[in-house]
C-alpha cells in the first residue's frame, strides 16, 4: 500500500482526496492547506482523515507520493527540496491531468453499468427465457424469465456448470460445434415443456467464446392449438350446415363486400361465387336498397325486407343481422327466403281467408281490446247478454266496434254454432229493404218441414241477425220487424209455430234514438223492445288508455294484411296517437295505423313519430278540403282514398307491379290481393 500526502485542499486536492480514499491501494496520510476552511480540510474533517496547515511534520521515510495540487511553483520548489530520493513528487499539472482521467474513466464505468442495467431491465422484462454459457459452459447469464421457467434463482444458476443448471441443454455441443439450433422441443426438469434456439457467441475475431440459449414455455400454445383444433371442428360443421341450407345465406365484411355465399344463393340468385365474392354487396339485386348496407350503417338487424335478386329476379324475403365482435362491427350475415313458389299457393289461401271471414264470424270476447272501465263494462254487459236470447241493442258512434261487440255475442251464446247475418239499414234501397229481409226462398229448412224462410231472416234460423243503424229502418219495417219480435219474444197474443223461423236480433245505432222516437221516426214499441237490453260502447276519446292495447293489437293484424313486420311503436309516436281525439274511434285508428304502415320504408320495426304526423296530417287536409259523400261510412271513404294511392302509384311506376309494392312498402303479395281487391288488374 502507498502512503500518500495530498497538498492543497482546494477543488482539485478535494477531488484527488476523493478519487484516493476509495482505492484500497493508497493511504492517505494527511491533506494540507494554509486555509482551515478549505473544502478538502473540512471533508477530512468529517471523514477523520489527518489534516493541517504544514506539510513538513508528514514528511517520513515512510511517504511514497506527494501530490502538489496547490498550483504554486514556489511550494513545489520547497517540496522538491525538503523530500528524499525515495519519495515521488506529483506536481500540479500532472496531477490534474490524473483527476480528470480518473474522472472520464468513472463517467464511462457509470454509463456502461446504467447501459448494463438497462440491458438486465430489457432481457428479464421479456417472456422468453435466456441463459448464457462460456466457454468453460459455465453460466454467466440468466434471466428472471429463465428463472421463473427453471425455479431456480439467478444466485443459484450464476457460476454453476450449464448441465447442473439444467441437465438435458445442448448448449456445451452447441459451443463445439458452432451451429445453430432453432426450435426445438425440450422438458425441463420440473416437467415444463419449452421450445428453444440456441446459438453461438463469436467476438470480434470470429473466435468462439460461448453459447446462448433463448426458449418459452409452450404449455400455453398447446392449449391455444388444442382450442384452435376444437373451433376447426366446430367451424367445419357450421360450414357444412350453411351450405346444406335451403335458404340461401351470404355474408359481406365490414366494407360491405362479398366473403362468402352458400350453394342454396347461387341456386336462387342464378349468380357464381366469384360473381359476389369480393364485390359489393348490391351485386344481387335487382330492385331496392342493399340491406347489407343499411345494416353496416346502423348496426340494427333488419327481418322480412321484400327485394328482388338475381338474374331471374326472384321475389324473396331478407334477414339481415350484424356481426359485432367486441363492440366493433365486422360484418353482416342475410338470410334469404325464396317465395317466388309458394306466392301462388299464399294468394289463394289469403282469398279463402277472405271468403271465410265473410261466411263465418270469428271474433270472440278476446277480441275486444281495452282495460279501461268504461270498456270492462261494456264487456261484461255483452256476456250478460250472450247468456240470454233477448233482443240487444248496441249504442255508440261511428267506428267503436258495435258490429265487433254483435260477433262476439253471438260467439258467446247458444246459437254461436250457426250463421251471424249482418243487415246494414243504411245503405240498402228503401224499396227492396223488405225483399231484403222478408222474401220467400227456398232453402234445407223446407226439406226437414219447415215453412218457406224470409229472406235474411230465414237464412239465419236458429243464428243471429245484426241490424245495423237500425235507425235508419223506414218506419214500415220497423214495425213488421216489431211484430217478429213480439212472436219472438212472446209478446204477441198469437201462438208460437213450431215451425216459424227463429233469430236472435242484435241492434245497432249511432244515432238519438230517443229524439228519433219524439220526430216520430223511429217505433216507440220497436225502441223500449230493443232497449231491454242496451249497451253502451265508449267512445276511443274518452279511454284513450285503451290504445295501447289496441294498438298492439291491430299492429299483428295489420302485419298479416300488407306483408309487413312492424314490431313496436315509439313512445313519442304513442303519445301523439294518445292526444288525437279519435272523432272516427277505433275504425279511424286502424285505417290511420294502416296508412302509417304503408308510408313507411321498407325494413323499418318501429312506427316512429314522422309517421303518424305524416298520416293524421293526410287525414286532417282530407277532412279540411273534403265534403262526406250522402251515406258513406268511414271504411268506403277509406277504401276509395287506399284505391287511389294504388292508382297513382301503379300510374307513376307504367304497372310494374315490383316497383308498386316497393314504392308503398308493402310485399308484393299484398299489392295483388289489394289490386284485385278494387278490381285494378
């Protein structure tokens, strides 16, 4: 060890101080200055090194190094003077030079230790394992990855022979044979299994002076290719589903553009694969919007959109979904229903549907909707009535379903087995009203030995007569229909016969039959008859809460008319409904709910607020610049405004019968029934 003696305590003796005090081969022996107050005497101070104002009683045979850093040639001159030839005198200049090297080799230690630590931060941050060998095949890295895979600690693996560390390595041969060694499969001795590359570390020269090994834990992809393997499965029986599917089924990407379609479309559509494969998804239509498109754009479904595709232009009915994976919209996937064929067979039974509504009645007590107390009144009055064969009479406006109240009361009562004849009073000329009504013809009553029936009447034995607008009768019939129902009921002094016809009357009126009574246009007898059993039907204004349920109701029915599949109705567009007076009643809100339903764009679920103003506003103009024709009801005048729509736009498309159905929303199969229905074909 070397004795030192350091004089000057400025800046550089400070800093020689602190370069010599850590280096185990020097021995500071004192540092000397003239000023007490000079920065290395009070670090001296601090660290109990010996210190002074006089370098001369530090002078002993013993004192290998003297560093002047005083700067002052006469002190150096004295030094050089006062030491023996054993003694090694630094002056000034060399001794800076000395700090300043000694301090640009620490500042390059400092950085290559944070650059190495940087480097330790990196390898043990990532996920691989790595190890290090030299060429003794000791390890000299390894990293805490390698650590967590092995379960040995980097303490333990440091130093250690590279087979101790982990028994079944390659790296020794590896280090031999100089080659490289990429992926391959090893288990370590805690059973992990890892695939690893190994190579060879070469310095500047090319000469070999290791190994090193990178490898990861493969348990994980194992598993993720064991996953993979069970979706193939599954991906290869949905595949085999979708394309043994008789509907046709494609699919479009995010962009709107063909990824896939199944034999069942190239068999409708008439188009290839590579005709849609890539291409835009509008490539098969014909007519109309792309639902693919508009189900992109809103990211809602769209169900029972009528287009026509393909080359052969077929009619068909389209399903539409989006596919969102993680809230992002990838795609969409249609459905497509051909009903070109089954259009034929679907008008057919619509018209037997129409045929048997007439023939037969079918409306029960379920039909009538509405929670109102007004209604449940009403209601239980009328299964009072089904109970009983007196006569009823049904009192209330235009429109609040008294023919509806008459179905179901016959439905409800003993006689629900035969026929419900309706009598409209209002629209039949006065002059065949009792031919109507009254008239001898023969039918199966006169084979089984009943007397010739009358007219109507005799049609319904033992079923029910509906009189509509029963005010409207001409004073004659009235009392020929009173003195029926004397013998009917028993209050004519006449005996029954057997063999007469038998009825149940039901009438109905929206008129004062009180005030008719007093302008002696109505039969007082014929009215208290009648009145025995009077129910009162509210009008829609006065239980508007019973819309809702109305509304729910006709929205079924309605679908089933015009081809549409109108889900639900916006609260504001309810709210709106529920303001409006209804001077037309429930009548006037299914005609308004159709004319809604036929201004709508095709695909769209939900009646929105735009809709209803655009139909009660059409249906306000209309009331505004329009008279009522003598004796027309509020379905006529309806059916004449539906029949001109269906003519302008038959007009405005030159009768293409597509193009119609489109431009009203409506499937094609209801614009025929509707054509045919005004005798427009």
């Amino acid at each position: 060890m070397q004795n030192v003696l350091i004089v000057g305590a400025g800046t550089g003796g400070t800093i020689m101080l602190d370069l010599l005090k850590n280096l185990h081969s020097m021995n500071v022996v004192a540092i000397i200055d003239t000023n007490d107050q000079a920065p290395g005497i009070l670090r001296a101070q601090i660290e109990g090194i010996p210190h002074g104002g006089d370098w001369k009683k530090y002078l002993s045979g013993d004192l290998q190094i003297i560093f002047d850093v005083t700067d002052d040639p006469a002190v150096f001159l004295e030094i050089q003077k006062s030491i023996s030839s054993q003694t090694v005198l630094i002056p000034g200049t060399v001794a800076n030079l000395l700090v300043k090297l000694i301090e640009e080799n620490l500042t390059y230690t400092k950085q290559l230790h944070t650059e190495m630590y940087k480097q330790r931060i990196i390898f043990d941050s990532v996920e691989e394992g790595m190890i290090g060998s030299d060429s003794e095949g000791i390890v000299n890295f390894f990293n805490k990855s390698a650590s967590k895979m092995t379960g040995i600690s980097i303490e333990d693996a440091l130093g250690k022979p590279i087979r101790q560390v982990i028994p079944t390595s390659e790296l020794p041969n590896v280090f031999r044979t100089g080659n490289t060694e990429s992926n391959r499969e090893l288990r370590l001795s805690n059973g992990l299994k890892i695939v690893t590359s190994r190579f060879p570390l070469l310095n500047s020269d090319g000469d070999r002076i290791g190994a090193f090994a990178v490898f990861k834990d493969i348990s994980e992809v194992l598993s993720l290719a064991e996953e993979i393997t069970d979706l193939n499965k599954v991906k290869t029986m949905l595949e085999a589903i979708i394309q043994s599917s008789d509907d046709a089924i494609s699919v479009v990407d995010d962009k709107g553009y063909g990824i896939m379609v199944n034999p069942a479309y190239t068999r409708i559509t008439g188009l290839s694969k590579d005709e849609v494969i890539g291409k835009p998804a509008t490539a098969d239509i014909n007519h109309g919007d792309s639902i693919h498109m508009k189900v992109l754009e809103t990211q809602k479904p769209l169900r029972g959109v009528n287009l026509r595709i393909g080359e052969n232009n077929r009619e068909v009915i389209v399903n539409v979904a989006p596919i969102i994976v993680n809230n992002q919209i990838k795609g969409s996937v249609g459905v497509i229903h051909d009903v070109t064929e089954i259009r034929g067979l679907m008008k057919e039974l619509d018209h037997a549907r129409t045929i048997i509504r007439k023939l037969e009645s079918t409306f029960t007590f379920d039909d009538i909707f509405g929670g109102s107390q007004d209604i449940s009144i009403s209601i239980e009055q009328a299964k009072l009535a089904a109970k009983s064969d007196v006569p009823v009479l049904l009192r209330g406006e235009v429109g609040t379903g008294k023919e509806l109240f008459a179905h179901a009361i016959h439905n409800g009562s003993a006689r629900k087995e035969h026929r419900i004849l309706r009598f409209n009073c209002s629209t039949v000329d006065s002059d065949k009203i009792e031919d109507e009504l009254f008239s001898d013809i023969v039918n199966d009553l006169q084979k089984q030995g009943h007397a010739s029936s009358k007219g109507i009447i005799g049609s319904a034995h033992n079923g029910t007569v509906f009189f509509d607008e029963v005010a409207d009768l001409p004073i004659l019939m009235q009392r020929k229909l009173l003195a029926y129902l004397q013998k009917q009921t028993g209050d004519s002094h006449k005996e029954s016969d057997p063999k007469e016809i038998s009825v149940r009357v039901i009438a109905a009126t929206s008129k004062n039959l009180e005030k008719a009574m007093l302008d002696g246009q109505f039969d007082e007898e014929l009215y208290y008859l009648l009145n025995r059993m009077a129910i009162h039907i509210a009008p829609l204004r006065s239980r508007k809460k019973d819309i809702p349920l109305i509304i729910n109701h006709l929205l079924v029915k309605l679908n089933q008319e015009l081809g549409m599949n109108i889900k639900t109705i916006s609260k504001d567009a309810l709210e709106k409904l529920k303001h409006y007076d209804w001077p037309g009643n429930s009548r006037e809100l299914e005609n308004v709910l159709s004319r809604t339903m036929i201004y709508m764009e095709s695909g769209e679920m939900e009646i929105q607020l735009k809709d209803v103003v655009k139909s009660l506003s059409s249906r306000e103009n209309n009331l505004v610049q329009q008279l009522l024709p003598a004796k027309s009801s509020l379905t006529s005048i309806m059916d004449d405004y539906e029949k001109t729509i269906l003519e302008t736009a038959i007009r405005e498309n030159g009768g293409n019968k597509s193009l119609t159905a489109n431009r009203l929303g409506i499937s094609l199969r209801s614009l025929y029934y509707k054509l045919e229905k005004f005798n427009l074909i």
